[in-house]
C-alpha cells in the first residue's frame, strides 16, 4: 500500500481535505550513470529555476529605473518585446512578479519548472501563500496543481449570486454537451443502420428496384423511415439544414481558404438533401447503391461516422469557402518585376506596381502582373491616391544597394517617405548585411514600426547563387506580426551552374555553312568549361557597394561586365577574360521561370535582372507574411513546387499558349490531401456493374443509340 500525505485548509468555513500520492518508487540498484544522470538533471533543474528568476528580478529592477524618470520607456511590456525578444504573454507574466517571489530560495531550493513558477506568479496571494506551504512541506505540486488551486480559491471569493450563476452555467454546459453526445450517438447508428439495410437489400438479390420494400423486420418502407427518423434527429441537432452560399461573382479577387467546419458543415446541408429525397421516395434505387458524387450513401457514410466527409475534392472547389479579400501590396520600384510576380504567386494583389524607366514599364507590363505604372515625375503621383486605404504590403523590388551612391540614397528615402504615406501594415525591404548596425531600422522605427533582420539562403531556395540576402522586415507596432511571422525553411536541391546555364552556354545558333570540325570544336570548348566550372555555384551579381565579385565570376570563365541577348560563340569561348552571360542565363541563375518577358524591343533589362529580389524569395516570404496576416496555412514544400508561371492554352486561339501565375490555393495546408489523393485513386479504379446506363465513351460504336462499355474519362 502507497503512503498518501494529506492536508486540510480551512476555506470559507470550509475543510477541504487533498490527497497526494506519492509515485512509485523504483527498487535502488547500485548504476554510476544512473547516480551521475540524477545528479546532473537536478543540477539542471535548480539552474533554470535560477534563471528563470534572474530575468524576474531584472525585470523588477527596470520597471523601478523606468518608473523614477531615469529612462523614458512608454512602457516595459512593450520594449521587452520589441527589445529583448519576449512574447507578449511572457511580458505580462513576468509583469505579475514581486520582490518577494522572484528572490525566493525556496523555488530554486525545489528545482521548479519556468511553468509552474510563471502559474504561482500570476495566481493570487492566497494561492501563492499556499504553494509555498506546500513546498516547504516538500509537497509535489506543478502547474497544474496552482492553477487548480487558483480556479478553487477564486471560487471562495465568489458571492451567493455569481457563485449561483455560474453552477447553473456549467450545468446547462454539461447537459447540452451530454444531449449533443446522445443525438450524435443515435445518428451515427440510424446512418450505419440505414447503410445496412440497403447492403442486406442488395446481398438478398431481389434487384435495386425492391429496395424502398425491402423488410426483414417487418416495417412498412424502412428506408423512408428510418430516413425520416435520421432527418428529425440532425434538426434537433443543428436546429435546421445548414446554409450554403454561393461563391461571389469576383471569385478571382477573393482568396478562398478550406476551412475543414467549413466542408464538414457542406457535408451536413447534403446530407440533409439525400435524406429529405429518401423519406419522400425520389432517390432512384440504383443511386440508392452508388458510391458516387452527392450521392446518399456518401451522405449516409459521411453521417455513420464512415467518411471524414461527403464532399469530394473535385466538388470542394464549388464549395463556398469562408472568402477573405487578398492581401494586397505595392511595389515602388519593380525593376524587372521579379518580387511582383513572386507576391503574386503567393495570392497578394498587386494595388501599384511602379517602374522607374520606359523599358522596365514595357517589359513588366507585357507579363500577367496587373496595375503597372510608370514613374513619369515622382512617386508621390501614384502613392497619393492610395493614402487611407488598407494596404498590407510594400515592398521594392530592386533593392536599394543595386543603385550608385546617391541614387541609392534617394531609393531608400523613397522608402521611408512610402511608408510614412501609406502607412502599410508590414514592409519588406533588401539590405546589405552591414545595415544591421546602421541607421536604416532606427529610421522606421520611429515611424511605429517593430522592426527585425532576417537572412534567406539563397542556395536554400533552389537558386544557384550561393549567397545570403538580408531581409528588413517591419510591422506596425502592438499587432504582433513578427511574431507569427516565420519564414519557411526549405530542403530544395541547391543547383551547379552548369545544370542551371548548361544547355544554354551550348545554345550557339549556326548559319549552316560551317564544318564538322568547328561544330566539334565548340562542342569541346563546352565541354571544357562545364568540366572546369559547372561544378561550382555561382557567385553574388556586383552592386556599386559590393565590386569584389567580377573576380570570381572571371575565375569561371564569365566576363560579368554586361549582359548580351545571345549565347556564346565559340570565339567568345576563347576569350581570356571569360564570355559574356545572355539575359536567359541570368534569369535562370536568379530563379525567374522561362515565360517572363525581360525584352522590350531592342532593349534588354538584364541588369534588372541580375540586382533584383528573385522571385522564388519573395513568393516565399509572401507566403510567411499572408499566413501571418491572415492566419491561412500553407504547405511551404508543396507551395514551391507549384510553378511561378504555368502556361494555359488560350480558348480564343486554340493554338497559343497564354501564361498565367497558379493561384494560391495549390499550396493550402491541407491535412485531408493524402485522403483526397487516395480517394480519387479509388473512384478511378471502382467498376460499378449496377449502372444500367453506362456513359458513352470515346469507344461507342459509330452510328448506334446504344452506349459500349468503356472507361469513364478522369475526372
């Protein structure tokens, strides 16, 4: 028999009495690592009460500093979030702490966890008078057991009334939670019953036509009602079929985010349909037996608890998914509309999307980027009637470092003045990594953002560059976006440049009039250099702030001077300071897909190209601000695989391919997929016999009314 330790309180007049049991204890066995493992584990679990308290007693130590006048903090739950990285619980729970407590002894004494000692923290006084009774008894008490405590003695402070209101609430709780079980129970037995019914119906082999009279138990027409039963039961329920709305007309400005209620709400207005048609007799028997789409015993399975639901993936997409409006974005100075398109992919809508010349306008705007405009006198021309409208996002997509120094001033100005305008809920800007310790942050800072660095591998994103790119990130203070902002770590392949630019270092084109032996010649000289360099990747592109890059690109036999529009020829394979990169290359190299237009006319904007934030980056990082934004969850793996770009033939012109951005809704986290996948698999493999009337295929015979057995079309 266990020895129990008991104490008695005196609450409220009352004698409360609590048991501990004291756990097993394991026969002793004599173990050096087992005695060395309990010594070090101990020594770990006094260090973080140790800490934990440390932090509380500095805490209480600013807060007198601030309160006295000596430091002119607005307030210290903020700046120990903006500052020192705490959460925002976590600045309120040390908030709770007095001297008292965070120099007690006695926690670190017992090796209390950070938990248990945040819950004595935050409880009352009597609460925590009584843990500490508790500990020095040497009581086994955690978390759990303050707040139990905590829930009990706040309920001893409770007047006749409130106390009397509140057993009433947790009554009525309990008892609808109780009748609800009951319900569900009875329905997921009539379904399953029904269910049965039919299958016996079926096994009896008196034909789909006798299903509505079949009877083993004698009932007049079971199947209407025990479908009327069912139907009675969902309305005591839910109070009446769920309503389904219809998507808006403008679906294409509308995000829509598979809410699994959602479906499952859907999955109940269906069934409500197929059992209100089977009480009444209208379901023919043959639909009675099939497994197909909105079919009743989809419903009935999805209602026996049988199927997660009785909407299929293919017609989820007719569902009304809860809309919410897309995040929207402006880009001051696009470049060659890399970050654009990458927003886009990542379902932000672009509300401006302003080029600084002529040729980044045209080139931009011949891709599937709406709203482009060009930046004729200044920003303020485009950026002022946008003042007071909700914007989610601003951005850039050049960074401000691809410019000389003085433009590059004037770049980030523009930044700043953008962001004082528009006042957007979040930016995002590139840097160079000394601006960690400038003046940049500071600057937006004092405009009432939260600010913080992040560094994205470039390699990490299946770019062939290796290098890391310095994100700035701000949001507007006391909406925590930072912090359920994370960007999403990736395990793409990085690329070698000769599987990235390979084939098109190869790409010479030939009049025709040469010979066999320069062919040959050209294809060595290919060779050689994917031999000597393909296997490296490829270095950052130089920016006026970084110009020690032009060696290493020589160093693999590329003269990183200026882009051409035309592969190497072989004579510009012999030259000594390297060949020259064509703009396709330097697309590859930065990520941008094979269908965006980077020419215009006789102008190509490789320059643009090779400084400008790679589109897979910023869909990416999209991605993480939407989801912190929005709270809609996306599945980062899944996402960047979904192309930048997908071509669609055209339906005016057969013959044309037009290219189109994916919507967003190909990367939703969707923890039902595997289900889907399989479920469609399923349906394409099923053979339905009882189908008198199969659909005519491809394999009909010509010139006959009657249908030939075939495979149905994919779905």
């Amino acid at each position: 028999m266990q020895p129990q330790l008991a104490a008695i309180l005196i609450i409220g007049g009352n004698k409360v009495v609590t048991e501990h049991r004291a756990p097993q204890q394991s026969p002793k066995k004599d173990d050096p690592y087992l005695d060395a493992a309990k010594a070090n584990l101990l020594k770990f679990k006094s260090l973080q009460a140790t800490y934990y308290l440390k932090i509380a007693e500095e805490i209480i130590a600013l807060r007198g500093h601030v309160e006295s006048g000596r430091s002119a903090i607005p307030d210290v739950d903020v700046w120990l979030q903006t500052e020192a990285g705490f959460t925002e619980v976590e600045a309120k729970t040390f908030g709770r702490f007095d001297k008292e407590l965070a120099t007690s002894t006695l926690l670190i004494r017992r090796g209390m966890s950070p938990d248990a000692i945040a819950a004595i923290a935050q409880a009352d006084q009597k609460t925590r008078a009584e843990s500490l009774i508790y500990m020095e008894r040497n009581e086994p008490i955690d978390a759990s057991w303050v707040r139990s405590r905590a829930s009990a003695n706040s309920i001893t402070t409770m007047s006749p009334d409130d106390l009397a209101e509140l057993r009433r609430a947790e009554l009525f709780q309990e008892t609808s939670e109780q009748h609800a079980a009951i319900k569900l129970a009875e329905i997921e037995r009539g379904a399953a019953e029904l269910l049965d019914l039919i299958d016996s119906a079926m096994a009896d082999g008196s034909g789909v036509e006798h299903i509505y009279s079949f009877s083993p138990t004698g009932e007049t027409f079971p199947v209407n009602g025990r479908a009327a039963r069912i139907l009675s039961e969902l309305d005591e329920l839910f109070g009446g079929r769920p309503r389904v709305y219809d998507r808006p007309a403008d679906a294409d400005r509308f995000l829509y985010q598979p809410s699994p209620k959602h479906v499952a709400l859907a999955s109940v207005s269906f069934s409500y349909e197929s059992l209100y048609d089977l009480q009444r007799g209208k379901i023919t028997p043959e639909n009675l037996v099939s497994d197909d789409w909105f079919k009743p015993r989809r419903c009935l399975a999805f209602l026996a608890g049988r199927r997660a639901s009785a909407v299929p993936d293919k017609t989820a997409q007719g569902l009304p998914w809860s809309p919410s409006i897309a995040p929207t974005f402006v880009d001051i100075d696009t470049g060659a509309g890399g970050a654009a398109l990458g927003f886009v992919a990542a379902g932000m809508y672009p509300l401006r999307v302003l080029a600084r010349t002529e040729h980044e306008f045209a080139v931009v705007s011949s891709n599937p980027v709406p709203n482009v405009g060009l930046i004729v006198e200044g920003l303020d021309d485009h950026l002022l009637p946008l003042k007071g409208q909700a914007i989610d996002l601003l951005t850039s997509g050049m960074p401000f470092h691809h410019y000389e120094i003085p433009e590059a001033k004037k770049a980030f100005q523009n930044a700043l003045n953008a962001v004082e305008l528009l006042k957007p809920k979040v930016f995002l800007f590139e840097t160079l990594p000394r601006e960690r310790d400038g003046y940049m942050a500071g600057s937006f800072e004092s405009q009432g953002y939260d600010v913080r660095w992040y560094t994205l591998d470039s390699a990490e994103y299946g770019l062939v560059q290796a290098k890391s790119r310095e994100i700035l990130v701000g949001a507007l203070k006391g909406q925590g976006l930072l912090d359920r902002l994370v960007m999403p770590v990736l395990q793409a392949r990085p690329q070698l440049l000769a599987s990235a630019i390979g084939d098109l270092v190869a790409g010479h084109v030939w009049s025709g009039e040469e010979s066999a032996a320069e062919r040959d010649a050209h294809r060595a000289l290919v060779q050689d250099w994917v031999q000597k360099c393909g296997a490296e990747p490829a270095p950052h592109f130089p920016n006026p702030f970084e110009k020690r890059a032009a060696p290493l690109w020589r160093g693999l036999g590329i003269n990183i001077k200026r882009p051409v529009r035309n592969p190497p020829s072989p004579d510009d394979l012999r030259l000594e300071n390297g060949f020259f990169l064509s703009t396709e290359m330097i697309k590859r190299i930065q990520g941008y897909p094979a269908g965006w237009n980077v020419e215009a006319a006789e102008y190509s904007i490789g320059k643009e190209v090779a400084g400008s934030f790679p589109p897979v980056m910023a869909k990416m990082a999209g991605l993480a601000i939407h989801t912190a934004l929005t709270g809609v969850a996306f599945d980062h793996e899944r996402a960047f695989r979904v192309p930048l770009l997908r071509a669609n033939r055209s339906r005016i012109r057969p013959g044309e391919f037009i290219s189109r951005i994916p919507r967003v809704s190909e990367a939703y986290a969707d923890p039902n997929r595997a289900f889907k996948i399989r479920e469609t698999q399923r349906r394409r493999e099923i053979d339905l016999p009882h189908r008198p009337y199969p659909r005519p295929t491809l394999g009909a015979v010509p010139d006959s009314t009657e249908p030939r057995e075939g495979l149905e079309p994919d779905l």
